[in-house]
C-alpha cells in the first residue's frame, strides 16, 4: 500500500514538471497571439469605426461558428485518440487521420455551397445590403478553416509543442493585423480586409501538412485505412463534442451575432470589441489547456487520476495567477481600455466590466472542460455548453433589444458562469480528487488582494481613465517587487522554474550558506 503510494506521488510529480514545461510554452505563445490579436482589433475599429467592425466582427463569427460546427467534435477526437496511439511509419497513429478528417470535409464544403447560395438573404440581416460579397467570401472559406483546425490538432499531438506554438500562436496572429492593416492603408473595403484576415489560414494548413507528414508516416509506408471499430470508437467520442465544440467557438460571436440582428451594426461593433478583450485575458488558460491536453487524455487513459487531479490544480494555479489580473483591471478601468478603440466604443465600458467579472469565474475553475474531454465524458462537457448557451440566447433575445452591448454581455456573463459551474461539479465527480487546493486558494486571495489595493490608489487619485490605469499599474508593479523580497515567493518561482527545466526542487544541489 505504502509503495503504491509512493508510486502515484513520484508520478504526479513527474507529470506536474511535464506539464509546467508543455505550459510555459503555450503560456508564451498566448501571450504573442493576445499581443498581436489586441493589435488586430485596433486596426479593424480603427480602420472600419463602429459599423464596419460589426459588419466585420459578424463575418467572422459566421466562419468561426460554422468552422466549429463543421468539425463535427474531431479536433478535440483528435486530442484524444493520437497520444494513446503509435506515430511512424509503422505506428497506428495515420489511419485516424481518414477517419477524423473525410465527414468534417463533407460537411464543411456543403456548408460552404450552400451558404454562398444564400449569402445575400443572410447578408440583409445580419450585414446589411452590401454584405452579400463578404458573406461570399466567409463561407468559401469554411473548408480551408476546418481543415487548418483539424491538422493543428494533429501537429499538437506529433510535434513538440513549439512547432503548434510557431503555428496558432504567432504565424496567425501576427499574419493576420498585418495583411488587415496593409487592406486598410491601401484604402481597400471590408471585403479585401476580410480576406487578408482568411489568408493567414490557408499559410497555416500548408504548413501544418508539412510538418504531420514526417512523424505520421505519411509516404513513408504507414497504412491509411483504418478498420471499421476505430471509426465507430472514434465518432462515438468525438459527436456529443460537436455541438459543444460549436458552442464553445462560437461563444462571442454568438453574441456578435444576436446582437447584430437584434439592435445594430455600431452595437455589434462595440460588442465585438469588448469581447476581444475578454478572450484576450483567456488566453492564457487556453494556452495551458493545449499544452496539456495530451498529457491529460494519457493519465486519464490509464486511470492515473490523482496525477491528473495534480496536473489541473497547478495549472489553475497558474491561470489565476496570470489572468484575474488582467480580468481585474478590464473590470475596474474598463473606458481607459476601450479608449484605445475611439471615443465611439466608449459607451462599452459597463459591457467589459460585467463580462470581466463573469471571466474570474472561469478561469478560478480551471480547463475542468479539459478534464471532461480527456477523460472520455464529452456528453457530460456538451450537456454544461447546452446549459450556458440557452442561458446565453435566452437572455440575448430579452435583453439586446432594449440595451444593446451591455445587454449582450449580461446575457453571456451568465452563460460563462452557468457552463463552467455546471463542468467544473461534473470534473469533481467524474474524477473522484480535490480539483482545488489550498495553494489556489491562497494565489487567488493574494492577486486580488494586491490588484484591490493597487486599483483603489488609482480610482481614488486619477480616476477609471488612462491616468488612473497607469497610477494602478505603477503600485502593482511596486507590490511584486516587494513580493520578490519574501523568500517564500522567491523559493515558489525557483520551484516552478525547476519544473519547466525537468527537475524536482529535491534534484537541485544544495547552495552554500553565505555570511556563516
């Protein structure tokens, strides 16, 4: 008993430095990607005004949602079946990529004809009447996005975790403000400035299928036909993800949508901002939930629940720690934020605040959808997503109308909070461990602790604008150097810098004592 014991706790060990290294990395990556994404949102509100950055920010809600529901659940498949398969030539690993990949192209290239048939009905609506050519372009590019979305899965599970970073976290995002922003020197349209936002994804594909090939086996003799039980295992995972996975892609730009529909374009706009802003702040939780993902889907495959169990804890830890800052300060100094866009996106600072609160939420949860996934119980994830989403929708439809962003964003703060709530008890149960621990507890009272009184100086003195911002970041960034002169926060950071470095704190040789 003792040994086994012993056993679980050196795994758990061995996999929460694992998962420090895989996390920095996307950690890193998230950053550059929420950099340049902040970047692309001020060349469309800059470039385009309120209107126009609806019109836009609703063309790409329309390829982001039908991307996601075209996928049919296989990303997240793919996350699931390749690590606990063999890649190479002789490897089983290849022949999921028929069965991940043929059903979400059938669909996606119907999506794609049929939404270029009803492109100038749908435009009216939602786009106005010259939408037409832009709802054109956006479904003609469903395929191409559904296929990048598929291989990135498949690079994440054959490469290092690097070679995804290199991918989703800069060629995209960086690609993408500078093929928008040149669309806007040149004094091109929306359409030109759409299509140098869908550029980047056909750059990223090709890239992507080069960089599988080699690891799969592909051409290399590695068998692409796959017998019919991995076809019925896989979709039977994989198609309960699919309406959650839409839900979970989607999830602004629903709201994007309703709200374009339902109050105005300029409204959209200015909720479409807002909400840029929030997923920027998410950023880091999603760099750490593809970092890792692999590795959970293993431990859990193996019914190493308890490593698992350690793995989320740490990494919620982190999420915290780096994110309800941000979310803290979105909250409190939210015009200073928006100021950036233009006077015009003023009116959605009580818009930012609602849904900056509602993200504390789910980043204090941690990737319990991960959890869910991971472990085979992607019913149980879809059934949270179908609970945030009706509350989503069902709140849009009264409020919009009447409040415009701000009510969407109420509509889709309860949403948040009714899905990740709804995950995080199903993760506790599925799992059987203590999915929070009094290390989590303790980060999340310290950064709001140290965010409160650093946002209280600069409310008090200068107010919720740039100044009032600045004064705040200038006295948090005096509490973390005073911080660093606690050796409990110094041994911390070494800890963790050993983890991302492959070694246990005990491995690290003893220093000499100084001044003894």
């Amino acid at each position: 008993m003792t040994t086994a014991i012993t056993r679980a706790t050196v795994d758990g060990a061995a996999e929460t430095r694992r998962s420090a290294r895989s996390g920095l990395a996307g950690l890193l990556g998230a950053a550059a990607s929420g950099l340049f994404g902040f970047v692309l949102v001020v060349v469309i509100t800059r470039g385009y005004g309120p209107a126009g950055a609806g019109a836009f920010f609703a063309a790409i809600g329309v390829v982001t949602v039908a991307a996601a529901v075209c996928t049919l659940g296989a990303e997240t498949g793919l996350m699931w079946a390749l690590p606990r398969r063999r890649a190479g030539a002789t490897g089983d690993a290849a022949r999921m990529l028929p069965v991940a990949m043929v059903p979400p192209m059938l669909v996606a290239v119907l999506v794609a004809v049929g939404g270029v048939l009803v492109a100038g009905p749908l435009a009216g609506r939602l786009l106005g009447p010259a939408g037409g050519s832009l709802l054109v372009v956006t479904f003609a590019a469903v395929p191409v996005v559904v296929a990048m979305n598929l291989l990135l899965a498949v690079l994440r599970c054959v490469r290092p975790m690097r070679a995804y970073v290199a991918v989703q976290f800069l060629l995209l995002p960086v690609a993408r403000p500078l093929l928008v922003g040149a669309a806007v020197l040149a004094g091109g349209g929306l359409l030109v400035g759409l299509t140098g936002w869908l550029v980047p994804a056909a750059l990223a594909l090709l890239v992507c299928l080069v960089l599988v090939a080699g690891p799969l086996g592909v051409g290399a003799g590695a068998r692409l036909c796959a017998p019919r039980g991995d076809w019925s295992t896989f979709w039977r995972f994989a198609l309960p993800r699919a309406a959650s996975a839409a839900i979970d892609a989607g999830s602004m730009w629903i709201g994007v949508l309703l709200t374009s529909a339902l109050a105005s374009s300029a409204e959209a706009g200015v909720f479409g901002a807002v909400g840029r802003y929030v997923l920027a702040g998410q950023l880091a939780m999603q760099g750490l939930r593809v970092a890792v993902s692999p590795q959970l889907s293993r431990l859990l495959g193996r019914g190493e629940r308890a490593a698992a169990a350690a793995v989320h804890r740490q990494l919620t830890t982190w999420g915290v720690v780096l994110s309800w800052p941000v979310y803290l300060l979105l909250a409190v100094f939210g015009p200073a934020f928006l100021a950036l866009f233009g006077a015009d996106f003023a009116d959605g600072a009580a818009a930012l605040t609602v849904l900056a609160l509602a993200m504390l939420v789910n980043t204090g949860v941690g990737n319990v959808q991960s959890m869910l996934l991971m472990g085979g119980r992607s019913g149980l994830h879809l059934a949270g997503a179908l609970a945030g989403l009706l509350v989503t929708v069902g709140l849009g439809l009264v409020l919009i109308p009447a409040h415009g962003a701000t009510g969407a964003a109420v509509a889709w703060a309860a949403g948040i909070v009714t899905e990740n709530l709804t995950a995080a008890t199903c993760a506790r149960l599925v799992v059987g461990q203590r999915l929070v621990d009094a290390r989590m507890l303790v980060a999340a009272a310290a950064t709001v602790g140290g965010l409160g009184l650093a946002s209280v100086l600069g409310l008090a003195v200068a107010g919720r604008g740039l100044p009032g911002l600045a004064l705040a970041l200038a006295a948090l960034s005096a509490i973390c150097v005073g911080l660093l002169t606690l050796s409990g926060v110094r041994g911390g950071i070494r800890a963790t810098m050993l983890q991302v470095r492959g070694r246990s704190p005990a491995e690290d040789p003893p220093r000499l004592s100084e001044g003894r």
